[in-house]
C-alpha cells in the first residue's frame, strides 16, 4: 500500500495544481460561444413567447368572429370565387340573396362544379376584396362531419366580409379588408384544424374512456319444454302438449370499452308458457264405457287428486303440480274405479286443456363481442341472467271458455339461466341503432323444487330494438 | 473577493471583459485538468471550451456558496466525463489481477517532470485514466467513483490497480529506475 502511495503521491504532486497556458484563440471561441448561448436561450424564449401570443391572438379572434358573425342554419359552404371585373365588389344586399336561398346555391354548384374557379379558403380571402363573392356549397374536405363545428370559421368569415363590404369609402375598405384578410385566414386555418384535432382526441378520448347504450327490445319467445320426472309422478300427468309463444322485453344498458368488447345488463320481461291437455283415451281398459260424454267411447284421464295438506284438486304436469283454487267449473270429474292403471282418485273425463303461466323478471349480465364494426355490427353475445319469478298462474281452457283456475307448486322464486346470442346493430345515424339479436336462453337449474320433476325449459327469442349511444 | 464577486455579476449580464478576465484567472489550472481527463491537448481544449461555455452559461446557478474554483473544476470534470461517455470509451474491465508494485526513488520523483506524467496518463486507456484521476488526484473514493462511473466498486479497483501498473511500467521505461517489489491492492 505503501508502494501505491509513493505512485499517487508522484502523479498528485506534480498534477493536482498543474497548469498549462490554453492556446490564445481559446478564449475568442469561448466567448462567442457563451454570446451564442445566450442569444439561443433568447431567442427560445421570444419564440414561446411568440407562440404564446399567437395562441392567444388566434383565441380572441376565433372567439371575437364567432360571437359576432352568427348566421341562421345554412348548409356547409365554402367560399369560392368566380372570374369577376375589377371593382365589382358586391355589396350586402347581394350576399343576402344568397344567403337566403342556399339550396339553390348548392344545386348549382354540384350542377356546374367546373365552371366555378375553386379555390382555397386561404386564397379566397386574399381575393376577395377585388372579386365578385359567391357562396357555392360543397363538402368540406375535412375529417369531420359536424357541420356547427366546420360552419363556425366559415360563417366568421362570411359575417367578416359582409361587414367590411358594407362600408362606405371603397380605399378605406380595401385597406380594412387588405389588413383584416390575413387575420381571419389565418384564424380559419388554425380554427379547422384545432378543431379537427378535437373531434379526433374526443373520438380517442371517447373510444378509450368507454361509452354507454341504452336501449329497448322486444321479441316473441318460443319456449321448448325439457323435462324429467320419477315413474310415479309421470304416471299421473298431464301430457305437455304445446308450447305457447309469449312475449318477452325488456331495457338494456350497455358499456363498451374499447373497439370489441362491450358488457350489457338491464331489465327484461320474460313470459313462458306450458300446455298440458288430457288426451283422448281409448276405452280397452275401460270397464264401463259410456261416461256420458260427447265423446261417446272415448274418455279424457286427467288424473286428479287431493292434496292432504291443503285439500284442494291438485294435477300432475310437466312444469309442476297444478294445484287449483276450487272446482273449476265447466269440468267433469269422474272417479277412477274403472281405470286400474291410473292411481288417482279420479280423472277429469271433459276435454281441458292446462296452460300454465310463468312470468319472470330477468336481470341479465353479457358479454357481447363485436365481430364486424362498421355501419353493420355482427356482435357474439353470451352470459347469464337471474330470472326472479313475479307471475305463476294456470288456466283452463275447455268448451265453455279459458278461466283462471289455480297456480303450480314448488315454483323456485329464483332461477338462473345462461343464453347465447348474435347481435345484428344497424347504425340508423350517429348515435341510433337498430337491433336484431337471435338469442337462445337455457335454464341452469330446475324451475320447480318438487324433487319428482325436473323442469328446464329453453327459450329462443329474437330480440328486436333500438339502442342509443352516448 | 468583491472585485470576484463583481466579475461574476458582469459575467452574467454579458460582458465579455468580465468573462475574459474570469477565464484568464482560472484557464491555465481547468486546462490541467482537461489535460489530466483527455487523450491529447486537442481533445482537452475541445473540453476546456464546452467546459467554459457551460460556465458562462450557467454562472447564474453559482450562488457564492462554495468554492468557484471547485465548481468550475467539477464542470470541467463533468465535460471530459461526459465526452468519453459519448465516445463509448468506457469498455468494462472487470479483472482483479494482482500486480507487481512499483517504489520510486525521491531523486527518481525529483526528475520526473509533470509533463512527462501528463503524457503518461493520457496514454492510458480512458477508464483507466478516468479513475485513476479521479481517485487519485481528486480524491474520490471507490463508491464515489462507482457512481460517477456507473460501475461497480470492484471494477473501480481494477481499473485503479490496471492504471497504476500500466503507469510504473512506463515511469520505468521512461525513468530507468524501479524497484519491484510484491503486491498490493487498490
């Protein structure tokens, strides 16, 4: 260590305070160099400066023309020139007919589109204190559609115009119009592409931050019946026959985030029916056949029993235990001596048919995907929904008319169902669609908690709606 | 001090008087060290000129504190530093090797003039030289160097010991007198 010492100690000693005279043109270097710094950091800073004025120059003016110059609701427009004579600048009353039959003037230019000398907006301005001035409508070769926005600038300019042609002393005016045209042009140029700037970062902004539709369907719901049942309680059934189309709608509420993928909940109505009849029996197991129905050897074996607990008529049928409040009137009973294959203490021998009603309130949760986005939508949808069960009555419908006649046991209040759809949207305009969505919807759990019957019927719909976007 | 202090004001408001009389007092000692930092007398006046540049530039941020001729070394400093930076000079050298130690004599020291070493130590390589300069004539320890350097400790002493042989060789073959003696460490 000490041997390092002895080298450092050499090397510090004769370099620590070393000093070695520059060369003489050094010094000129410098201090150019530090002048030029600083004009640098000068000039920096007269150039925020700048763009700060000039940003705030192009605000007043933008704000000044456009609370100053407003004019009614003309179609887009862009100001062209047309080969005109020298001093023939047209005063006022001229660019008021103009203004006041603008679809003329739009007719004429799509009509004519090549006589017209086009020019740009820049141009135009620098032109227009010595030019005939005509309005020819045209669309306007801008990212955007929204006409306030694009018409704002051009209709400062318009209003601009109007007001310095309107003076009196024609130098004078040039003079105005000579100092004033630079100002607006710039003023339109910045304005335009600000605002286009704005449309496209809230069009960003808005894809990004999310957006929401709400809207409302109906559809026509055509329930399929699946269900399973122990041999006992099968042995006493109604026959499920057919399956009525109900109705079904509801309020949807949607978020989309991003480009594909949007979540959907809401509120539905959801009806579904089941039909059970008592079929036609031939009277082979019959020991006595004349029950003195119209049906003369047949008979109708709805088999009808009384439940113990609550006393009341109670049937088998593929959705559950029809129990009815009384005796339905316009039914005949008969007892079931006759028919040993049959358990029940007697079987309804009039022809019924039993139609049992579910109503439910479902609150669904979907995740829809967006496969196709342009005017024409084609969405995946699939999810699940809590079906909360507000409606369960049976009816009766014979010869002498359809009547309420009781409800289905062991209804679950609360029931869980998963569908799968394809969403159809149609952009109707900016903001409205037209839907179309097939959906299929499956119950997850038995509808009813009889443990005889297992009850899971699936629903296919098409969902027909408008929808709203903000 | 107050005619220093007035220097400093007039260099800041833009007298050129003011700043060529402030680069007279301090050049020659900045040109040493710029000399000390760099691989020849072109590239340590390149530095010694960005280096003062950057001092009239920002002379306002000195606020009387410490020492001028400090800050202004440290800037110096920082130009050669950032030069080899951007040369892409600093190549990594990890090895610990242990090498022979080196024992000058005082008449040795007496004859060596400190051109001579300058020269010596503008012939290493850069990160050689850098640390070597850094730990030893300004002082600096490893972990200082470390994080100047953005290195490790360990390089830093590695390249110190490196230095250190590289620099006795040649004080040997310039000198002729050596003792070689057993190791030692950075």
């Amino acid at each position: 260590m000490k041997k390092d010492k002895n080298l450092d100690e050499l090397f510090r000693s004769k370099l620590l305070n070393y000093e070695q005279e520059p060369p003489a043109y050094l010094l000129e270097n410098i201090l150019a160099g530090a002048a030029g710094a600083r004009r640098k950091r000068k000039i920096v800073l007269w150039r925020i400066a700048g763009v700060a004025a000039a940003l705030l120059l192009a605000f007043v003016a933008g704000w000044q023309f456009n609370s100053r110059n407003e004019i009614g609701t003309e179609p887009q427009v862009i100001v062209s020139q047309q080969s005109a004579p020298e001093n023939a600048i047209q005063t006022a009353p001229e660019i008021k007919t103009l203004q006041a039959a603008p679809e003329n003037i739009q007719l004429a230019a799509v009509n004519e589109p090549a006589k017209n000398n086009e020019i740009s907006t820049k141009s135009i301005i620098k032109n227009s204190v010595s030019g005939k001035i005509n309005l020819m409508a045209e669309a306007l070769p801008v990212v955007s559609n929204d006409e306030t926005i694009l018409l704002k600038p051009l209709k400062s300019l318009f209003g601009l115009l109007k007001q310095d042609l309107a003076s009196a002393n024609l130098l004078h005016q040039k003079k105005l119009n000579d100092l004033k045209a630079e100002y607006p042009e710039k003023s339109i140029d910045q304005q335009i592409i600000e605002h286009n700037r704005q449309l496209t970062m809230a069009h960003t902004e808005n894809t990004r931050k999310g957006r929401w539709l709400i809207g409302a369907q109906v559809s026509p719901e055509y329930n399929v019946s699946r269900s399973s049942h122990s041999q006992v309680y099968a042995s006493n059934m109604l026959n499920a026959s057919s399956n009525p189309v109900d109705l079904g709608g509801g309020i949807s509420v949607e978020f989309k985030k991003g480009k594909r993928w949007s979540l959907q909940s809401g509120v539905y109505y959801s009806g579904m029916g089941q039909s059970s009849g008592n079929s036609a029996y031939p009277n082979r197991n019959l020991v006595s056949s004349d029950y003195g129905t119209e049906h003369g050897k047949e008979y109708f074996n709805a088999p009808v029993n009384i439940d113990s607990k609550s006393s009341k008529m109670i049937m088998n049928s593929a959705a559950g235990v029809i129990e009815f409040s009384g005796v339905p009137s316009g039914i005949v009973l008969g007892t079931n001596l006759e028919d040993k294959s049959l358990a029940s203490n007697a079987v309804v021998v009039s022809e019924a048919r039993f139609i049992q009603n579910f109503e439910y309130i479902e609150i669904p949760l979907y995740l829809r995907y967006s496969i196709l986005d342009s005017r024409f939508d084609v969405e995946m949808l699939g999810g699940f929904s809590s079906n909360v069960l507000v409606g369960n009555n049976t009816y009766m419908e014979s010869n002498t008319g359809k009547s309420l006649v009781g409800s289905t046991q062991n209804m679950e209040s609360l029931n869980y169902s998963g569908t799968l759809g394809i969403g159809l949207k149609y952009g109707l305009s900016k903001r409205f669609y037209l839907n179309v969505e097939p959906r299929v919807k499956y119950y997850l759990n038995s509808l009813n908690s009889n443990s005889s019957v297992t009850y899971k019927p699936y629903t296919i719909g098409v969902f027909t709606g408008l929808s709203y976007e903000f | 001090m107050e005619d220093f202090e007035q220097i400093i004001s007039d260099c800041n408001a833009g007298s050129r008087k003011a700043q060529a009389k402030l680069y007279q007092q301090f050049a020659p000692k900045m040109f040493g060290v710029c000399l000390r930092y760099a691989k020849d007398a072109t590239e340590a006046e390149d530095n010694l000129q960005e280096g003062f540049i950057k001092v009239f530039t920002n002379l306002k941020s000195f606020r009387n504190e410490g020492s001028f001729e400090g800050w202004i070394r440290r800037i110096m400093i920082n130009v050669s530093l950032e030069k080899i930076r951007k040369q892409h000079l600093l190549y990594p050298v990890e090895d610990v090797s242990i090498y022979d130690s080196v024992n000058f004599s005082d008449d040795v020291i007496a004859k060596i003039a400190a051109d001579d070493l300058m020269k010596l130590i503008q012939e290493l390589p850069p990160r050689y030289r850098l640390v070597f300069n850094l730990y030893v004539i300004e002082g600096m320890s490893h972990q200082e160097i470390a994080q100047e350097m953005s290195i490790t400790q360990g390089t830093s002493k590695s390249n110190l010991a490196r230095a250190r042989d590289i620099l006795k060789k040649k004080v040997h073959e310039t000198f002729g007198e050596w003792n070689a003696k057993n190791n030692y460490t950075a």
